[in-house]
C-alpha cells in the first residue's frame, strides 16, 4: 500500500518512482523473452550490437504481449493502480507495451524540442484520469533513452482545459503555455543542449502555481515509475552502448476515454 507521503508526491508532480516493485529476477526474465522476440523478428540480437539498428514502426509487439510475455505484471503494479485510482479502473487484456531504443553513440544528447505530448484527452474524470506505468527491464543510466518527463505540468494541462470548457489538444495546450513563459517558448524553439541549458530545466521553474521540471527516467530492473496522464512527456535519445529497454502500460478509469494524443515514449 501507497504511504501517506507518496501519495502527495504524485499528487504533487504527477510522478511516483516504486523502487525494486518488480523482483530483479522476474524483471530480468522479461527483458529475455524480449530480447528472444527481437532476435527472431527482427534479428536483433542482445550479444551483437551490429544488429542494434533502430526499429521500424511495424514492430509486431502486441504480437509478443498476446502470449503473456508480460502478465506478471499484474502481480505487482494492480495494488498501487488501486491506491491512485480506487478499483474503478481498466485492467488490460495484456500487460507491458515494450520500449526500445537502441543507442546511438554518435548522436549528440538533447532535450527534444518536438514531440511532447499527453496521453489522455478524457478530461471528465478529475485530477487523475489515468495512469502510465514504466517498469524498467534492464538498467536505464542518464542519457541512455529514458523518457523524459515534465513533473508538475498535469497540474497546467488541467488548469488549462477547465479553462478551455473540458477539452484541449496537446498542440492547443503547448501553444498556450509557449506564448505565455518564455521557459516554454524556449523549450520547445529547439533541442536544448549545454549544460547551463540543461541545468535551467532540470531545474525547473514556478509556472502558475507548479513547479515544472524536466525529469529523466533512469533506474534498475525491476523499478517502476507511475505517471498521471496528463504529465508532458517526449521520447528521448540514447547516446550510450546499452538498449533502453523498458515496458509501458496505460491505465484508465472504467468511465473509458480515448488516448487520443499519445505518442512514443
């Protein structure tokens, strides 16, 4: 069960890090029947990085999760799912999208200026209206692909669709906040890179009475990060020598909604 503290931290960034929630062991077992996956449809294989070519879209990963590959899951994330939304919410027939990125260590790292989404445009059912779950399968280390994230920003995107009667797009939502905070603006213009850049958003900043701040998701297998839906989020690159290897699910509330802006992560 979620602590008291806990709680108002997601409240607070929309973000709840559950260190060791999945056992090592079984996260670890994941990560293979992926990589077994991978190297038979796509001939990638985990002991030749040759092999470790960027994925095209057509991934054929419902494919793997239909199997089961993921469904332990179950086991260990349905408890703190309850704690956040009550037991009104969508189990899925399957559990655990797989993320992968593969490195590019030529690639210069960067905050991405494009991109940056929300994964829920259900805006009827309060504060929360869903969750995302990432569970690491292998150690993400800084700049190795984690998706980065905007603590804070679910409390602008609420703000900013009540005030819109209900409903806003992600694109009608950055331009709002762009043309009001220069911190946006800027974000947004182009990739960030230098470190007094990055520092400035790592940082972050008070916005509307949030404080808004670029989180990198890093962790060990086996680790998860809970996210309200409404958080900004955008894919990151890998600039180092390991796969970025992590499965992602969306959990709704039973009262249903379309992700209508969801993109990758």
């Amino acid at each position: 069960m979620l602590t008291t503290e806990q709680m108002a931290r997601f409240e607070l960034d929309g973000l709840l890090p559950l260190p060791r929630t999945v056992p090592t062991a079984e996260a670890l077992a994941m990560r293979d029947r992926l990589w077994d996956f991978l190297s038979l449809m796509h001939g990638r294989r985990y002991d030749d990085p040759t092999t470790w070519k960027p994925l095209e879209a057509r991934t054929g990963f419902k494919t793997l999760m239909r199997t089961g590959a993921f469904d332990g899951l179950s086991e260990y994330l349905s408890e703190p799912f309850t704690d956040l939304l009550g037991t009104a919410w969508v189990r899925p027939a399957h559990w655990g999208h797989p993320l992968v990125t593969f490195p590019n260590p030529h690639q210069d790292w960067a905050i991405p200026a494009r991109n940056w989404h929300v994964d829920s445009t259900q805006w009827s059912t309060g504060a929360t209206p869903g969750l995302v779950a990432f569970t690491f399968l292998d150690e993400v280390r800084p700049r190795g692909g984690g998706t980065l994230v905007m603590a804070g920003s679910h409390r602008l995107t609420w703000q900013l669709c009540q005030q819109a009667g209900g409903f806003m797009k992600t694109s009608g939502m950055k331009a709002v906040l762009a043309g009001r905070h220069g911190w946006f603006a800027d974000l947004w213009q182009r990739p960030v890179t230098g470190e007094d850049q990055l520092r400035r958003y790592f940082e972050g900043a008070d916005i509307d009475g949030a404080h808004v701040r670029v989180v990198e998701l890093c962790g060990r297998p086996g680790d998860v990060v809970l996210m309200n839906q409404r958080v900004l989020h955008v894919a990151a690159p890998n600039v180092l020598d390991t796969p970025r290897m992590m499965l992602s699910d969306f959990i709704s509330r039973d009262s249903g909604g379309d992700l209508l802006d969801s993109g990758q992560v």
